[in-house]
C-alpha cells in the first residue's frame, strides 16, 4: 500500500516524537489532497462498495497503516507530549485529516504543511 511506504520511509527520516506525528498527519495530507486524492477518498469513505476480497485486503492495509500510527501516538502519550489516549486521538485527528477534503483549497493561503503545523498544534502539548 503506497500510503503505508510514504508513512515508513517519513517517520524513519522523523527525529522526534513530535516530528513522527507531523510526519503521519502530512503524509495522509497528501494522500488525501495530492495526486492519490480518489484512490485515498475511496479508501476513507467507499470502501464498502468494493468486493469482499478487496475489502479484506484494504481493510488488512489499513490495520498495518494504523499500527504505525498508534505506536507513535503510544510514543507521545509515553512522554507526555498528548493527553488523550493514543486508540481515541488517532480516531480524532484521522477523522478530522478526512473532513479536510470538504473546505481545504490546495492550491489556497495554507499549504499542506501549514495546515500540518495547525493539525501538530492541536494534538502536541506546548
């Protein structure tokens, strides 16, 4: 799955914490709204209307992407740099990365990595 190479080879170049979890909010940034765009909205939200086999092996994709998800934020939440646990946070931000498809404008003010930096902001404890 080519979102879950792009996280791997992001949080590998990552050197902290903090910068593990702009690295997963970025990288599914631009899957969402970069050239990938309709094969990750049919990831997020039709996936059901996919065959059985299909579903089986995006839904075994998504298992594998999530889990580096949720070690990093196991990670942050270790050190103290979140509060919530890591199982609802990623549920949260991965739903608000999602929403993003109905009012971000790429090509507007705020670039994928200002909108990063915004996402960062919510999730990192100052």
């Amino acid at each position: 799955m080519a979102m879950e190479e792009a996280l791997k080879e992001s949080l590998a170049e990552a050197e902290t914490t903090t910068d593990k979890i702009r690295a997963l909010i970025t990288t599914e940034l631009d899957f969402i709204h970069g050239e990938a765009g309709n094969a990750t909205a049919v990831l997020i939200y039709e996936w059901r209307v996919l065959s059985e086999e299909h579903q089986q092996e995006l839904l075994e994709g998504r298992d594998n992407y999530f889990r580096y998800w949720h070690e990093t934020l196991q990670q942050a939440k270790a050190e103290g740099l979140t509060v919530i646990e890591p199982k609802y946070l990623r549920q949260l931000l991965h739903g608000a990365l999602a929403w993003t498809t109905y009012w971000y404008q790429p090509d507007g003010k705020l670039s994928i990595e200002q909108l990063s930096d915004r996402a960062l902001s919510l999730v990192v404890k100052d």
